[in-house]
C-alpha cells in the first residue's frame, strides 16, 4: 500500500481506516491496532482537515475513546463542534438564499457542500463544511447577481462586458464574498469549465432532479445517479486530491438502488467511462470500498483499457498521499487530464479548447481595449507556451 511517506505513514493509514466503507467493528478493531503505533495526533488532526473528513474521524475516534490519549479527544471534539456549527451557519444562510431566489421565480439547485451531506451522509455533521454551491440557468444569472446583492453578497471578481460575454462560455461559476468570508457562495451554470470538454446536459440535470430537505427545508438537487457522474468529473479535475471526494463517492457507490445501466450508458455519451472506473477503483483501494455487480457488470474490463487505469490508479494513488498538491496549470497536469479520456477524439478536443479558450487569467495579464478582445486567443497560446517552457 502506498503511503505519504515516512513522516506521516501511520497517521494516513489510520485516517484511511477512518473514513474506510467497511462494518463498524472491523474498522474499530482495525482503528484500535493502527492507534497502538506512534500517533502524533496534531499532525492527524491537521492531515483529517487537509482532506475535509475531519467529522469521520472524530466519528471514528469515538468508538475507540479509550485508545487516544486523554488531552486528544478534546481536541477533535472541539474541532468537530466547531463544522458543526458551520454547517448550521451555512444551511440558515443557503435557506435564507433559495426562499429569495425562489420568490423571485429564479429556479435554483443546491448540489455538493450541504445538499450532499443531507443526501448521501444524512446527516450535515458528517461532511466537513466549505461553501455553498448551486446550480442555476445561465440566463438567470444577472438577477441572480442582483438579488444574492440584496442578501449582502458582492462579487469576488469583476468582468467588463465582453470579458462576461467570453466567460458565460467558456467558464463555469461565479464566487460570491459574504459577511462570513470570501468564496462563500458558488453560482454555476456548468460543471467545470468549457476546456475540459466534458458537456454536461444542464437542462437534463434540473428535469431528473430529486427533492431533499436540508434542515427541515425541501429543495431540489441532483439525482443520485447524476451525482455520481458529476462527482467523478469534479474529482478527476482535482486529481482526487482530498480524501473526501472519495468518500462521496464511495457513499454513492453502495446505494442500492443505483441504476447502473443508465450511468454507464451516460458516462459513455459524456465519453468519461475511464474516469468513472478510475473514480471507483480509488474508492475501492483507498477506502475498501465494494465495486458493486451492477457496476462491475455495465463497466466491462476492457484489456487494455485495464492496463491504463491501473497505471492511472497507481499514479493518483501516490499523489493523493503525498503532502504535495498538484500543480494545475503544469504541462504533466494537462498530459494527466488527456490520459483520462479514453478517445483520441476527446483529447484532441481538450488540447484544442485548453489552448484557444482565454478567461481571466489573460483578462488581468493584458489589458486590451474592447476592439482588441479578439486578440486574448494569442495571449492565451502565449502564456501557455512560456509556462511549458518552463515546465
């Protein structure tokens, strides 16, 4: 098994144990074992936060209180009060934002941060708190922006017209600054950015939507088998960086209601069979987490696919325990992202866009008049070629 290296082997093997997809007393007495090693439990504590399943070991840790010492709990006790009331901080807020917009008639769809709590962990405790991220029609945008103002919301970052015209296209999200904290609301009218040329059918996730009540309050979010989808696609952006993403998935993947034919036949028009099947086998390996028939039988082994993801499987797997973050605007990153399409076509067509497709990056290095606009596809190609070079 791979670990992060010597200065943290025991700490990651045991916040593995934490977060793993297996009974409760086989993962208490694997907890209780691992916990019998030198534990140095600050630097625990803080490897949990880096990989946003804090909630799951303070969980963990509990059935085996008596295995920690004494001053520790205390202190993930404390840590696990603290998302709580974040968490309630939160939901009050996203309430407060869907009864506006939905007085307004501006149809919204919270997914991931509490909606996937409530859905997937049921219960709001158990998913380290970030942001609140909602899905909206992009033509509903500005009264949107207006209204989220009302609230007290701002802006994080400013677009003259032809820079917001340019970006409804090839980007995905505004962030909003509220009185909490920056970033603290996250609007998007696509899944990722246009260059990863993964086009999700927006207006089919708002008409499959499901409804769940996320403190006490019914809304709608996206549907199981389209969460799955969606999160495999997210993760895979952030070469699965944090543990958490796949704990999500894991969660999703034991559902037992799954309808597996229609994920694979969607993750066959989306062209992201790999990176489902890559999705999966992190959870598999990281988190025991069990690769169900359905799957197991609508996914078919393809040989030398197999040999791909397994590469791919191996790579990740080493980067997810490292105690370094991937660079995402390195060359090796790109040739990452192209290896996990499975068509040549695919990755021609994520070279293409990633290449041509300007947004803010080359907005705030140039300034160009508004007749020039056209010209931010060459500084684009520019920055990209100096940043290989130097890669």
């Amino acid at each position: 098994m791979t670990g992060p290296g010597p200065t943290l082997e025991a700490e990651w093997f045991l916040l593995r144990a934490a977060c793993s997809q297996i009974p409760r007393q086989e993962k208490t007495d694997r907890i209780r074992r691992l916990s019998c090693q030198p534990i140095r439990w600050k630097s625990l504590f803080e490897l949990a936060d880096r990989h946003g399943v804090q909630p799951l070991l303070y969980q963990a840790l509990v059935d085996v209180e008596d295995a920690v010492p004494r001053d520790t709990m205390p202190v993930i006790e404390q840590r696990y009060q603290g998302n709580l009331h974040k968490a309630l901080f939160l939901s009050r807020e996203l309430i407060r934002i869907v009864d506006h917009l939905s007085a307004l008639g501006i149809e919204v769809m919270p997914y991931k941060g509490l909606a996937l709590a409530e859905q997937i962990y049921r219960d709001i405790a158990l998913r380290q708190a970030g942001d609140i991220d909602m899905l909206v029609h992009p033509q509903d945008l500005q009264r949107i922006r207006a209204a989220v103002g009302e609230l007290g919301y701002t802006p994080h970052l400013s677009f003259s017209a032809a820079e917001e015209r340019a970006y409804l296209q090839s980007g995905y999200e505004y962030a909003f600054d509220g009185a909490a904290g920056s970033n603290l609301l996250e609007v998007q009218w696509a899944i990722q950015p246009s260059f990863y040329a993964i086009d999700f059918d927006m207006p089919g996730l708002f008409q499959r939507a499901t409804t769940l009540t996320v403190a006490g309050h019914p809304m709608k979010t996206l549907r199981v088998e389209d969460l799955l989808l969606v999160l495999s696609a997210h993760a895979a952006k952030h070469v699965w960086g944090r543990l958490v993403w796949l704990c999500d998935i894991a969660r999703i993947m034991s559902v037992p209601t799954l309808d597996w034919t229609w994920i694979a036949s969607q993750a066959q028009e989306l062209r992201i069979v790999r990176i489902v099947r890559v999705s999966m086998l992190l959870a598999n390996r990281l988190l025991d987490a069990a690769i169900p028939p359905g799957a197991q039988e609508n996914f078919p082994k393809d040989p030398p696919s197999l040999s791909v993801e397994n590469d791919l499987v191996n790579e990740i797997q080493t980067h997810i325990a490292s105690e370094t973050s991937y660079n995402v605007e390195s060359l090796a990153y790109f040739r990452l992202m192209m290896r996990l399409r499975e068509r040549a076509a695919d990755r021609r067509r994520f070279m293409q866009r990633l290449v041509l497709t300007p947004g803010p990056g080359e907005w705030q290095a140039v300034r160009l008049p508004a007749m020039l606009f056209p010209l931010y596809r060459f500084v684009r190609i520019s920055r990209l070629a100096a940043r290989f070079l130097r890669s």
